[in-house]
C-alpha cells in the first residue's frame, strides 16, 4: 500500500496570523483549498500540505475536544535540502512568533533543529544525508 | 520553500501491536529505524509514520503525551481509488481500529476514516481532480 498525499491537519486560533508566518517561511499557500477558516500550506506541490484549521472548524471533524496546547500528540519532522535551509527556517520562525523547545542536533549523517510554531504545534526541521548513514 | 520528505511522529502504548496493525493495512515497515522503541511506517518514499512509545516520544517534548482524550492533529491521507480507501478503512476497522465519520462522497472526493488502534485519526481519501468543480 502506497498513499499519494498527505495531508497533516492542525487546529490554529487565528488562521489570518498562521497564514503570515508559514509564508514568511517561504512556503506557497493553495488558495483553492484556503478561506476564514481554513489555509493550506504546500510543503511539496502535489504530495505534502499543511491545512491549519481554525479550531471551531477543526471541532466539526473529531468528536474529541482540541488539546489545550498543554499536551503533545504530534511532532512533526520535515526534511530540507541543507543545513543553511535548516538554520534559516528555524531563526525565521522565532523572529516571527515561534519558539525554540530544543537545541540543534548534528549527528553527523543528520543535522535536526527544532521550532514551536505561533498555535503551538512542533517542528522538527532536519536535514539528512543519506549516504553518512552509519554502516550498522 | 519546499521539503523533501515528512516524518509524522506520534506516540503509542505498543510498539509491536501498532507494527503489526500497520502492516495488516498493507504499509511497508523501514526497518533500518525501527526497534522496540519506534516504528516507521512507509507510506511512500518520501513521507513516513514514526510511532514512537510514549516514553521515547516523551523525551522529545516538554509538555506531556495526552490521554486520548483530546486532539491536536488528523492525518489525511490520499490513495489510488475507492476501493482502496474502504479496503483500508474495512481492515482498519477489522483490526481494532473504530470507525469515526460515515463516508462521504463529495464526487470529485471521496473519503472514509477511522480512529486508530492508539486513538490518532485518519482520513483517507481518493481524489480524482478532474472532476473538481469549476470555482464561480
């Protein structure tokens, strides 16, 4: 079995502010699937979306209430092309609301640094070099 | 900005359970990082499912894995047709999973979904986008 698309669905309070910062990160935004209540973020055109819901919005989908921002259910790794685009990700989203909850990680054959977005959500930006992987 | 791949992390209870529950749904197992710690699901070559147990997860967060009585993220995921979609949900199902909403036809999009073994919830949809309709 092989899936085609993911979509990873986040409840956010202000989808205006969270529309803001996944742009000033230099991702594009799909308006087709994008309203007041609801902003799709293309991570990989045609395969990896984001879609920040507003959390009256998300309710409608699970019959469980939203987690408080308290607690983690999710951590999100994403992979770019290099260690800059790593840094750069993570300094931009603190200068533009985010926080940090870890420090940098190298491990040699993967380099890994990590934000807290503007709703609370955890990323974990990475890049990985396969051919360092340690031989086992 | 554009990643490469993704690692969707989420916590659970039983690592051996949640591996062989996975692969019931026909999903391929990396088994280069994948211990008694962690599996990780392929659900294709560039995004991934990391179950982690609660107690490794929890090593990568401050704030504290939730009870399952909340939700902070839903997974959708595309497949190839209809078939595939309920041939999933019905295994899911089959498997100890629950079903969550009735399935839905929206035409151009079809979608079914369940809770899974460990509480996380998953939509999954085939979409055909030629049938999309036109926006006024």
């Amino acid at each position: 079995m092989k899936i085609n698309q993911i979509y990873v669905n986040l409840p956010v309070k202000d989808v205006e502010k969270t529309r803001e910062f996944w742009t000033k990160l230099g991702f594009p935004i799909n308006e087709q699937f994008s309203d007041e209540k609801a902003i799709c973020v293309i991570m990989k055109e045609d395969h990896i979306y984001t879609m920040f819901l507003k959390e009256e919005f998300f309710k409608t989908f699970t019959d469980r209430p939203i987690a408080n921002g308290e607690t983690t259910q999710t951590l999100l790794a994403i992979g770019v092309n290099s260690r800059e685009e790593v840094d750069d990700m993570v300094r931009t989203a603190i200068q533009n609301g985010g926080s940090k909850y870890s420090e940098p990680q190298d491990h040699g054959w993967m380099y890994q640094s990590s934000f807290s977005d503007l709703n609370g959500h955890q990323w974990e930006v990475m890049f990985a070099d396969a051919s360092q992987f340690p031989a086992e | 900005m554009k990643i490469s791949h993704i690692y969707v992390n989420l916590p659970v209870k039983d690592i051996a359970k949640t591996k062989e529950f996975w692969t019931q749904l026909g999903f391929k197992i990396n088994e280069q990082i994948s211990d008694e710690k962690a599996v990780c699901v392929i659900l294709n070559e560039n995004m991934f499912v990391m179950f982690l147990t609660e107690e490794f997860f929890q090593t990568f967060s401050e704030r504290p894995v939730p009870k399952g009585d909340t939700t902070q993220v839903l997974i959708t995921i595309g497949l190839n047709s209809r078939e595939e979609v309920d041939n999933v949900v019905n295994t899911a199902v089959a498997n100890g999973a629950t079903q969550h909403e009735e399935a839905q036809d929206h035409g151009w999009m079809y979608q079914n979904s369940f809770w899974d073994i460990n509480g996380h919830g998953w939509n999954v949809m085939f979409t055909d986008i030629s049938q999309i309709p036109l926006q006024p």
